[in-house]
C-alpha cells in the first residue's frame, strides 16, 4: 500500500480506502450488497492486513446500518484506522431530518459515534450541498464539533465549485475550520470534476478522495458492448448511479481500458484506478466489493504504471468538450498558467 497526505493537513491516508456502502443491505441499498459482520469483518482485516488505514461510510447507508456494522467490526482496534462519516441527506420524515442546521449536524454527528463505537469521526463529510441553510450555520455547527474533539477533519462532497469556495471563503471570514478535502465522483467516463473541481483541490490545498471510481462496476469490463448485463450486478437489479449520458462512449472508453489492461497483463479495473491515481490532487480512492477477489484486484492498481501511450489512448477516448471559457483561457492566458489550471489544462494542450 501506498500513503499520500491529505491536501494540506498532516494527515496520512492510504490511496485506497474502503467503502461500506455495501453493508447492511436496507432499502435501496440491498441493489448494491448486503453484507452482514461475518463477511464485512473478512473483508475488513483483509483490507487491513494490505495497508488500508481508511474506512468510509455514512449515517444514511442502509439507514445507519453500515455505521453499526463498521463499527462492530472495528471494535477493538478502531484505534488503528481512520473513519469517516456523513451527514445532510434526508433520515427521516421529520422536518429537520435532513440539512445543515446546526440541530441536525450535531445530532447526527452524535448518532454516528454512537453507531460507530467510537469517541470521534476522523473526517466528516458535508454529504450534498443544502442551499436553504447558511453556510455560517454549518460551518459553526462543526467547529463545535471540532472543539469537543467529536470531529478531527470536515470535508464536504458532491458540492459544485462555487459552494466549495464560499464555504471556505465563510471559514476564512468566519475563523472557522476549513474543508480539508472533498470526495466527488470522478471517472474515466465521468471527467467533468476537471473544470473547476481538480483546479480548486490543487489551488486550495484539498485532499480529493474519489468515490465509485469504476462507475459503479461499469469501467471493469465485465460490462460490455452488444452483451447483457450481467445478473450479479447493481446495473441488474435496478441501480442507476452514475448517469451515463452517451452509452457508445462509455463502450468505447471499456474497450481501450481492455486493451491498455492486455498489454500489461493486468484487469481494465486496475488501468481504470491506475490513471485516477495519477490526476492532480488525488488522495485516495474509495473502492467497496462484494468478495476478496474484487478487492486483492483494486490493490494491486497501486502498483501499475501507465506509460505515455496508455495515457495518449485513454485520454483520447475520453476527453471531454473544452468548453467556455476554458477555450478562452488557452488562447490568451496559457503563459500565465499555475498548476491549478493545468490540473485541467495540461491535458488539452494540444485540443
């Protein structure tokens, strides 16, 4: 395993973090897995046992199931490891079950440790952006938080550029703990994270941990082309996260991932993990799976090394538009570029 510091904390954290989203199996979680202690405990310790000192859930998976699970199975030697959790996302037909009101914040954070057995979430992630509550409410509902050492980092996650400099611009202002990190939805097929996302990470000192970073399965190769979806999969029982706005490209961008794999003798899954853990600002990439195999997969991403044509074919196959007014950008500042505009621009240097 390999360790990166989070943005600009001190903080070391593997580059592979395990995601619970899989355990408990309540509700519409059931589509994705449903593992009960017995095999999340195996597939914890072997998750351990290869260097992962991260483990990544939420107080809506499964509906709070996964963060008692987690916590059972890390009972014991939660001191070993890092946990983050979440809160904003609706838990339950209350008025205030949902949101970044300083009542909920707190009363979920408290729930979790609870859930989780544990005295204090190391990040804790702002779930979904709430536009109906102050930023300033939030931010100081987790400083309180963090002053009673319930909280050791905040990060937000799925927030657009403008909320994540907001928020910061409020601690700034505010004097208030900033984001240490985001975690965002960020593939090979999905790249839009580079126009704004990447170069706010790289110029604000942001960890980025990825989540679903092989598209929810689809990025494998064991989804193909003409073929039908295989039954074992979340796509097959109804999942439909993340949105795939252009089928034929994805197909596309899977067959390169194939062939890229062949020449190195490894899975289209490890070249799909490999090139994210090159991007700018990357800290970790958070990867679940249904059985030892898919995970002894993922690790062994760490290690592959892509060369020059690897990258030239699989950026081809999976650019995006150069919009506006990044095409604006390039024709007339691109000798004043920092490196936050290269963690978009660098790639288009020749569109």
């Amino acid at each position: 395993m390999k360790y990166r510091t989070l943005g600009r904390t001190g903080l070391k954290v593997s580059v592979i973090t395990m995601g619970t989203f899989s355990f408990g199996g309540r509700g519409d979680f059931a589509m994705v897995g449903n593992q009960g202690v017995d095999e999340a405990r195996r597939l914890v310790d072997l998750c351990i046992d290869n260097g992962v000192n991260l483990f990544d859930t939420a107080n809506m998976y499964s509906l709070g199931r996964a963060e008692e699970i987690l916590g059972e199975v890390l009972d014991g030697r939660r001191d070993q490891v890092l946990v983050t959790s979440k809160a904003r996302m609706r838990i339950g037909e209350g008025p205030n079950d949902e949101g970044y009101s300083r009542y909920h914040l707190i009363r979920e954070c408290e729930r979790s440790l609870k859930r989780l057995r544990t005295d204090h979430i190391d990040i804790y992630y702002m779930h979904e952006w709430d536009g109906k509550t102050p930023v300033d409410e939030m931010l100081a509902a987790l400083d309180t938080l963090v002053t009673q050492g319930k909280v050791r980092y905040i990060g937000c996650s799925n927030f657009s550029g403008w909320h994540v400099m907001k928020s910061l611009a409020v601690s700034e202002r505010d004097r208030r703990p900033r984001f240490a990190t985001q975690q965002i939805h960020y593939t090979l097929e999905a790249r839009e994270a580079e126009y704004e996302l990447l170069p706010i990470s790289v110029d604000q000192g942001l960890g980025v941990l990825v989540w679903s970073p092989l598209a929810a399965g689809l990025l494998t190769g064991k989804h193909r082309r003409g073929q039908e979806t295989p039954k074992d999969t979340r796509q097959f029982a109804g999942w439909t996260e993340p949105p795939i706005r252009d089928v034929e490209r994805l197909w596309d961008i899977v067959e390169v991932l194939v062939a890229v794999g062949e020449r190195h003798n490894v899975s289209a899954a490890q070249v799909a993990l490999a090139w994210l853990l090159e991007r700018p600002a990357i800290s970790s990439l958070v990867v679940g799976g249904r059985n030892e195999a898919q995970f002894r997969d993922n690790f062994a991403a760490v290690d592959l090394e892509l060369t020059n044509q690897d990258r030239a074919e699989l950026h081809a196959v999976s650019k995006l538009p150069f919009i506006y007014p990044y095409w604006h950008q390039r024709n007339f500042a691109k000798d004043s570029f920092c490196a936050a505009d290269l963690a978009l621009h660098a790639d288009y240097a020749e569109e």
